[in-house]
C-alpha cells in the first residue's frame, strides 16, 4: 500500500494502536518519539525519512530504506554474520586441499 507523507503524519497525530503497512515494512507506535518498523526502533524524523525513501521512484532510495530498517531490527548484521561464516567455510575448505 501507498501511504504518502501526509498520511502517516496524520496516523501518527492519531496516536493510532493500529499498525500501518508502508511498501510491505509495518510501522507501529511505541511511546511519544518511537516507531517500531519490522522490529527495529526509529524516532519519529527518522520514520518520515523513511515513508518518504519508501515511496520514492528512485530505487536506490528504496533500496537505502531496506537497508536501514534491516540495520535497525538486526537482519543485516545477521545476514553480514552469517556471510563471513561461509566465507571462513570455504577458505578452510580450499586450504586443506
């Protein structure tokens, strides 16, 4: 769902209990500053930030949104983790042949 800036500005005066659906991410109200998007904790600035990277036509925009609610809610550093993992895996793998 399309949500523009003005509306989440509106969803958040409203002090909704609601979650809001932005381009697939949930955005949900916690406290007077904070909004969870997927489990991470953003402040309010950096929400709208964010609806307005999300909406943009500009992927890279897009993409740049993903990134920091993955950063946020802790996927990227599991998905960094993990790829060092199988990193490390293959360098022992070619060094013992």
């Amino acid at each position: 769902m399309t949500v523009s800036e003005e509306q989440f500005q509106q969803w958040v005066s409203r002090r909704s209990n609601l979650p809001l659906g932005v381009k697939g991410h949930t955005f949900v109200l916690k406290g007077d500053n904070v909004v969870v998007v997927d489990g991470g904790k953003f402040v309010y600035e950096d929400a709208v930030r964010l609806v307005r990277l999300l909406n943009s036509r500009n992927p890279f925009d897009q993409i740049s949104a993903s990134f920091m609610i993955a950063e946020r809610n802790g996927a990227l550093r599991f998905i960094v983790l993990a790829l060092a993992a199988i990193i490390l895996i293959v360098a022992i793998v070619l060094a013992v042949r």
